[in-house]
C-alpha cells in the first residue's frame, strides 16, 4: 500500500469553512464510490485554520492519471468538484487549475 499526502487552502472565511466542513460531514455517496473505485482505501483530511492537509493510503490499482480521467467523466464528480470550488483556493504554488497539491515526503521515523 503507498501513501500520498496533499495539501490545499480554503478560502479564509469562517462562515464557508464550515459550510465546507458541514459537505464532508454527509460526503454524496457517488463520491465515495469514485474514491473507492479508483484504488483509495483510506482518506483522511485534516483542518488548521484555512489549510488542509490529506492522507490517502492507495492499492496498488490506484494513480493519479486513471483518477482524473474518470472525474472527469463522471457528471457527479464534476457537479462536487464545481460546488467545492466555492471553498476552496489554490494553494500558493500550485499551478493554475490545480486544487490539491502532492506533498513531498521529508522525514520518516522509521
């Protein structure tokens, strides 16, 4: 199993952070089903103040190609995708379009 960590930031306002934080707590079932149908086994995001910071632990059917391909295909996906767009900002760096930005790994304990 492989591990990929990302980060991205929301738009620093109180009142869409929750609203965003309100959408991930009921994700739409079709979005799960994108997630677990592309070789995610686990998701996790984490919040400090406007950034995020996601783990995704991955089969070895997972890459990111195959995974945009089928978002993109997907009206649902792309109906989430649009909606979040509201809340979220590109985090500086990143290239223009781009949402979640991979993380490289620079430390491991063991």
């Amino acid at each position: 199993m492989r591990r990929y960590c990302l980060a991205l930031d929301l738009v620093n306002d109180k009142d869409l952070i929750t609203e965003y934080e309100d959408y991930h707590k009921n994700v739409w079932p079709e979005i799960k089903k994108s997630i677990v149908n592309a070789g995610i086994e686990q998701m996790e995001i984490y919040r400090f103040s406007n950034r995020l910071f996601m783990i995704m632990d991955v089969n070895d059917q997972f890459n990111f190609t195959n995974k945009r391909v089928a978002d993109a295909g997907d009206p649902k996906v792309q109906e989430w995708e649009q909606l979040m767009w509201k809340y979220q900002q590109a985090i500086p760096g990143s290239k223009s379009g781009e949402k979640w930005v991979l993380m490289d790994k620079i430390f491991s304990l063991t």
